[in-house]
C-alpha cells in the first residue's frame, strides 16, 4: 500500500513518515498542495494523509481533486486544527477520517488500517492488456485468467507501465514509483526489475512487450501478431 503525506514541516513530515513506514507501508512526502496535486497526477496512491495549514492553502481544499484524479482513494486529515467547526468542515469536505495533532502513532497506524479496510469509494476496474489483468484495488495480476506472483519490485513497476499503457514512462518517474521519493538508487536497478519482469511476463505468455525507449524511460504495450 503506498501512502501521500502531505506536511510542511520537516521534523513532523519524517516522524510520521518513518512510523508509517516502519508500519509496512510505502510512504512519499510532499509539502505543499502543488506538490501533492503533482505527485497525484503522476502516481497512484491508496491513501492521503493530508495536513490542513500548508503553505499554498487548506489542505481539505485538494480532497475533491484527489478523488477525480484516483476514485477509491482515502483521506486522513492530519492536523493541529481541533475545533468541531474544523473537524466538520475537514470531515464535509470529503474527509475519511480527521485526526488531530498531538496524537500517539499507534492510533495513527490503526487508523489508517481501519481507513484501508473500509468498504466503498468507487472501484476502479482492472486494467487489461493483451492477456495480461491488473487490479488496481487489490494488486492481483492474472495472466490468461490464472493468478501470478510478482516480488514486490516488480509489482510496482508493472503497476506502473499499466496505468500509463502506450504511453512513455521516464526513468525517473518509474524510480521514484518503486523506490519513493526519499530513496538514493543507483540507475542501473531499474534496468535490472525490468529485465526479470519482461521475462516473467513472457514466460507466461502476457502478450505484451515492455519496450525501451531510448533516452526517455519504457513503455508498455500489447504484443503484436
């Protein structure tokens, strides 16, 4: 599961990010709404945590945009505003769940679990390509309608190539995807999940290719006759 934070300060930002991901989750920050709205149109995320007071507005004010951009995906406000009228509003505003700051991490986690586990939001249906089937809600991939494991690296970065079939993907976007934002990886491992993910992929017969495209990044596309 990869998780948006969005909070400007810094100390507060990498105390949350490392409980989350000590957690087991995936965790990228950005510390402003242009930051985040960014971040949503070019990854997929299964949940915010969104501060209010950032530098470029009210947080609560992207929730809306976020849902448009990925349906499904949900939103803890994570806050020093701790009034009922700001919980309201926050909560009005399209809000899952609204948490105020002090909070203890352990309710933090088990909040977003709960968040997680919940029923509802709008299904995105399962991408297909070729033989090849991913669901975006559950992370299952089927291959001539039987399942297959991928490792983890893999399964992020065909996450990826599916939700941007026929369309180039740089490097750099396909790294920070894998690996977060925060991560210091040499080039060259992304060339090596790519490899083993083309292999798997045709030895079980997906009917897609992953193709290099020079300088720029991979593209994933359905196979030709």
């Amino acid at each position: 599961m990869r998780i948006l934070l969005i909070e400007d300060e810094k100390e507060m930002a990498r105390l949350v990010a490392s409980l989350v991901a000590h957690s087991g989750f995936q965790v990228d920050v950005v510390a402003s709404i242009d930051c985040a709205l960014e971040g949503l149109r070019e990854h997929s995320y299964d949940l915010l945590l969104l501060d209010r007071r950032l530098p470029d507005g009210d947080g609560a004010s992207i929730i809306k945009s976020a849902r448009q951009a990925q349906p499904g995906i949900r939103v803890i406000l994570l806050t020093a505003l701790d009034a009922l009228g700001d919980k309201v509003s926050g909560l009005n505003a399209g809000a899952d769940d609204y948490l105020t700051k002090p909070f203890q991490g352990e309710e933090l986690v088990a909040r977003i679990r709960a968040c997680l586990r919940r029923p509802g939001g709008d299904a995105r249906p399962p991408i297909v390509v070729g033989s090849l089937s991913y669901d975006l809600q559950t992370d299952d991939v089927l291959i001539n309608g039987a399942a297959i494991k991928l490792s983890r690296r893999e399964l992020m970065l065909l996450k990826a190539l599916m939700q941007r079939v026929s369309r180039v993907t740089s490097r750099e976007s396909l790294l920070t995807d894998i690996y977060g934002f925060q991560d210091d990886v040499m080039a060259t491992a992304l060339d090596t999940i790519v490899s083993r993910l083309r292999r798997r992929l045709s030895e079980f017969e997906a009917r897609v290719e992953i193709h290099t495209v020079r300088g720029r990044g991979y593209l994933l596309a359905e196979k030709g006759p």
